[in-house]
C-alpha cells in the first residue's frame, strides 16, 4: 500500500519552476498574480492567503484584491476590465464561491483568457476538451502531477471521477481521457455509486461530502485520489472515521473542525493499492500548479 503524499511532487515542480523564474528574472521580468476575493467565506480567504504565501516564497509578486460581500456587479466587472488592461498583471485569479447575486460564469468569461490561470474561461475550457490545453485547471493538473509521480499508469485503465465541478471534476475527466483512460463521470444522481465506483481502477473522489466513499465503493487494488477538503465538527464521525487517532481528537478541540477527506480513509486504506491523504495529499500540489500556470501566463504574454 502506498500513500501518495503531495508535498514531494509539489516540490518538484517547484524545483522546476525556481529554475524558469530565474531565468525570467534576469530578463527582468517578475511575473504577478492578482487575486480576487470577494466576501468573507473563511476557506477562501485560507486558501487566496496561502497561494499569495506560496508566490511570494517563489519570487513572484502576488497582489489580492479584497471586496465586500455586498459588491455590485459592475464594480468587478471594473476591477476584472483594469486588470485585463494592465499589462504588469500575468495571471487573474476569481476566487470561488462568489455571493449569490454575483453570476460567477459571466465573471469568468470576462477575465481575459490569456491571463486566465485557473483555466475557467469558456476558451480554455474548449482548449483543453481539443486536447490542446492552454491552461489546466490547477487541482486536476496536480492530480496528473502526482498519479506520474507515483508511476500510475492510466493508457487503457478504468477512471471513475465522482463529481461534476466545473472546477475538479470535469477538466479531471478531460486528463483523463487524454491520457487514455477510459473515463466515467459519477455524480450526486448516478443510481448505485457504489457499483460503478467498484468498476474503477484509478478512482477520483471530488464530491464534497466527507466520507462519502468507503470499502463498498473500492475495487481491490484500486488507486484511489481524495480530493475533498471538508471541514468535520461531529465528535463522533471523526471518532468513527479515525479511530484512536489523537492528534484529530485535539485539533477538534482547538479548532473546532478537522479537515477530513471525501473518502473514509481508514477502512479504504485496506483495499486500495495507493491512496492520498488529507490533509497533505492534493492539495499541496493545486497550489504548485498555480504557481506553474501563473509562469506560463508571463511566458505566453512576455515571450
Ligand atoms: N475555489 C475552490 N477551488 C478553487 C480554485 O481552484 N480556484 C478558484 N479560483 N476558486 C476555487
């Protein structure tokens, strides 16, 4: 059994990126990153922190644009049109969930796709459909990362991907397919998930709903890829999910959550060939991937 931890892979590919900023800057060229952040979802402005973090240790210029839950359309439609604009700016980020009366497909589709490096726009999602991907969705793309990584091999192998997401499961399903696998897309609705998981032997768990996928839905041998973050406060779930394990116990008390994947861990952990963690599986790696589609927006725009 073997546990694909993220951090070795992201650091590979940071590995990799050090080498091209360098040669970036002595060109003097820095590439930047600007975020938007909308409202005060607690998770989203975890993550636009940590991918600031993340640029800045790496030598790139990373600048969030905070707005407030009750924003008007046309004030971020202004603030997407001047970043488009400018040409210091490489990469736009639109941090998502957006507040309700903020149509997140018509903020997307005005971010300039050339500097779109979530891959969000309806461009580059067509881009990436053609087999010709110009930027790939960061998690996914990290996901591709870690299955090479780890010497999974996907050319005439059975994927299942749970989940429908604009933003995990679908550009998922897309790697996938091109890299020959044969794919199925399970979701909220699919009548007997567990039977169509069991098919799977590369399995992409992207739902959202802790747990939700267990020994019953695991083919023997199976890879299995966690990508759920959710944050847990039952007491007596985690207990359930992570039997003796202390260390969560604790973090509840201090926090008040724990993080716990879309995949009880522990019992799958018997039946699968390889598995990622959480936390320290995915996630690691969709930040990496941003910092890799950050440098390739500079390269495409600057040459
Ligand atoms: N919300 C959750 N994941 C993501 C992501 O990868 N990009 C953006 N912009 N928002 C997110």
């Amino acid at each position: 059994m073997q546990v694909m931890a993220g951090k070795p892979v992201a650091e590979l590919i940071r590995q990799r990126l050090r080498r091209e900023i360098e040669e970036l800057q002595e060109r003097g060229i820095v590439p930047s990153l600007h975020a938007i952040l909308v409202g005060n979802d607690p998770a989203s402005g975890v993550y636009v922190r940590a991918k600031a973090k993340a640029c800045q240790e790496l030598g790139l210029s990373a600048e969030t644009h905070h707005l407030p839950a009750d924003t008007a359309p046309e004030v971020l439609s202004e603030l997407i049109a001047a970043l488009n604009r400018n040409p210091q700016v490489d990469g736009i980020l639109l941090q998502l969930p957006l507040p309700p009366h903020l149509p997140t497909a018509r903020f997307l589709s005005e971010i300039a796709p050339e500097k779109d490096v979530d891959g969000f726009h309806p461009e580059n999602v067509g881009l990436l459909w053609q087999g010709r991907p110009r930027f790939v969705p960061c998690t996914p793309a990290g996901i591709m990362e870690l299955l090479r990584f780890y010497g999974v091999e996907l050319s005439g192998k059975r994927a299942v991907v749970v989940g429908r997401s604009d933003i995990v499961g679908k550009p998922m399903a897309a790697l996938l397919l091109a890299a020959n696998a044969t794919v199925t897309i399970a979701h909220s609705k699919t009548a007997d998930l567990p039977a169509v998981c069991r098919e799977a032997e590369v399995l992409v768990v992207a739902a959202g709903k802790p747990a939700l996928v267990g020994a019953a839905h695991v083919r023997p041998g199976a890879v299995v890829v966690d990508v759920g973050v959710n944050r847990v406060e039952d007491r007596a779930m985690v207990a359930r999910l992570f039997p003796g394990d202390q260390d969560r116990q604790g973090e509840l008390s201090k926090k008040g959550y724990t993080l716990v994947g879309d995949v009880a861990y522990s019992e799958v952990v018997e039946k699968a060939s390889a598995i990622t963690p959480v936390p320290g599986g995915v996630g690691p790696l969709t930040i990496a991937q941003l910092l890799a589609n950050t440098l390739r927006a500079a390269r495409l725009r600057r040459g």
